[in-house]
C-alpha cells in the first residue's frame, strides 16, 4: 500500500508512513503512522489513525506520541478515527495528521490528484504543524513546508522509503 504525505502544497509518496530527521548523523523518528483508519469491512475490524512522534513544541516542550498516547500537562491532544491534533496551551497547532477520507480526496490539488491517478490507490495523510526536531524549526501551512530557511511548495516525489528531512533537504 502507498502512502500519500502531504506538506503543505508537497506530496511524497512512499511505501512506508515514517518521517525522519537526521541529527548529528543520528538518525530519529519524527512521525510514524501506525496504523490508518479503515471502516469495517467482510468482517474484518475498524481501525483508527494511530501515530507516534518525537519532536519538540518552538518553546522547546517534548511532544512524545505513542500509539496516540500522550501525556503533557501545557497540551492537548484530540484524537478522532482518521486524526490526532496536538495544540499548545494556547491552542496553537503544534502538531496536526489528518487522514484524508476518500470522499474528500478530489479537492486535493491537480498534481497531487494526477500522481494518485498514476500510482493507483493510497491512504493520504496530511500533514500540519510549527515544532521543533532538535535546532531546526519546521512550519507546516496548507501552501508550504519550512525547514528553518528554506522553503517547499507543490513538490511531488516518488519513493520506495520513508520521507527524510536531513542536511540535503527533503528527501525519499
């Protein structure tokens, strides 16, 4: 199954839900989809969008998701069948996954929608937030994807891997 992660204007398609970062040549998890919402079917078991994360909040607060637990007395998390959205004690987004239904995936943008036509089926996952991963700052709106300075908009990208967001920018 494919995964579809958006950032902003940016799609990365990929065969595994994982985002890293490399940190002083360590390589860390920064988002990881365990499992996606599906809607019962043939008997099988409904499941929902479960997450796990390891970044930090710009005021340097860790936000540490496992399986959509989270335990932080400055944040919320609202978790749904298909999203988990963390927001700070003043109610900013810190970090926000959306499973796009597919009812709503055609009012996705026409290069995201063509390369879903070309690859076939996907899960899409949208991806939102203003954190930290170490000393890099990353911001996420529904137009781009920052990386500290540098900036990202209405790229596609095609992968066998995960995402990387390393020293020679975004990566798959």
């Amino acid at each position: 199954m494919k995964y579809a992660l958006l950032f902003g204007s940016n799609a990365f398609f990929v065969n595994r839900p994982i985002i890293t970062s490399t940190l002083d040549g360590n390589e860390i998890e920064l988002l990881k989809i365990n499992s996606a919402y599906r809607e019962a079917v043939n008997g099988q078991s409904a499941t929902s969008l479960s997450v796990s994360s390891n970044v930090s909040s710009v005021n340097g607060t860790a936000i540490d998701v496992s399986e959509n637990s989270f335990n932080q007395a400055n944040h919320n998390v609202d978790v749904t069948t298909n999203q988990v959205h963390i927001t700070d004690s003043h109610g900013n987004t810190v970090l926000d996954i959306l499973q796009i239904l597919p009812e709503a995936i055609d009012g996705l943008s026409s290069h995201v929608l063509n390369e879903l036509h070309n690859i076939g089926e996907a899960i899409v996952i949208r991806i939102r937030g203003d954190f930290m991963v170490g000393d890099h700052h990353i911001s996420i709106d529904n137009e781009k994807l920052f990386i500290d300075d540098d900036v990202y908009a209405e790229s596609v990208q095609v992968g066998e891997n995960g995402v990387e967001f390393g020293p020679n920018g975004v990566v798959i």
